[in-house]
C-alpha cells in the first residue's frame, strides 16, 4: 500500500512520534510511506532529521494519485483531507482529542 501521512510540523510531540513510529513499521512491512508537511524551521521540523535516517520520505509537495490512502495526522490537517475527499481515500487520525475538534471547527473556512 502507498500511504500518504499529512501533518503539520515535525516537532517533539506526541503527535509526530505517533506518526514516526507509525511509518516505520509500515516501512518494515514492505509498504511505501510518505510524510507531506509544509516548509518547517526551527523547533517546527525538530524531527525531521529522525524521519530521514529512518528512510521516511518527506516532502512539501505530492501527487495524489501516487498514495492509495492520506492519513491526516491532527486536527490541523483538516482542509487537507476535505480537499481530498473523493480523489483519494482518506483517514483523519486525530490526537489532540475533543477540544481540538470543536477549534478547529469554530474557525471560518478561507474562502
């Protein structure tokens, strides 16, 4: 399986090293494993380096069609995977728990 994980930054957090943990034992499995994130700097891509080592693809930019699945890591990937909806089969792997949910849907969509 092609499976696209989509997230935010590559911090420190339990989050992210969900998601490292995650892809490697995909990788071990023999599956193909792909992290897309904005530029990240700073405290933002702390991790970054863990991902890489690991062989965990990272990049800013991805086709869809190439990914049998995208996995949306937190709440923060939300517009993401809405726009993905019916292109590409998508999963929303949320950690940040019901608080997260309702701010970020109270926020106003961009138009």
């Amino acid at each position: 399986m092609r499976v696209l994980f989509i997230i935010h930054e590559l911090a420190f957090n339990g989050a992210v090293v969900a998601l490292y943990e995650q892809a490697r034992r995909l990788l071990a499995d023999g599956h193909a494993v792909r992290v897309l994130t904005p530029r990240l700097e700073g405290s933002a891509a702390a991790l970054l380096g863990r991902f890489e080592a690991a062989g965990i693809a990272v990049g800013h930019s991805v086709a869809w069609a190439e990914h049998d699945v995208a996995v949306g890591c937190t709440v923060f990937t939300a517009d993401a995977l809405f726009d993905l909806i019916g292109r590409v089969p998508v999963v929303w792997w949320i950690h940040e728990g019901l608080a997260g949910v309702r701010m970020v849907l109270a926020q106003p969509k961009a138009a």
